[in-house]
C-alpha cells in the first residue's frame, strides 16, 4: 500500500464518518471503523516487509 493509497483511505473513513453524524446509521459507523482499521493495519504491514 503506497502513501497515496493509505492517505484516500484515510479520506475515505473520514467522509464515512462525517456521514454516519448526518444520518446516525449505525452501517456508516461500522463501515468507517472498519476501513479505518484496515488502512492501519495495511500501512503498518507494508512498512514491516521493507516495500
């Protein structure tokens, strides 16, 4: 996962969650902490295998 690719993911949970404020549905929310957590688990797997 490149800087750019971690960095529209990030964006992307961020809008989710702006979005999950506005309608209170709890899919925004578990759809964003998801994301989010597989963008930090993807950045810090790609910086542990040297790439």
């Amino acid at each position: 996962m490149g800087a750019l690719g971690f960095f529209a993911a990030l964006l992307v949970s961020v809008m989710g969650m702006g979005r999950w404020k506005e309608t209170g549905s709890p899919y925004w929310l578990a759809g964003s902490v998801t994301l989010f957590v597989l963008t930090l688990i993807g950045g810090l797997t790609s910086r542990r295998g040297g790439r």
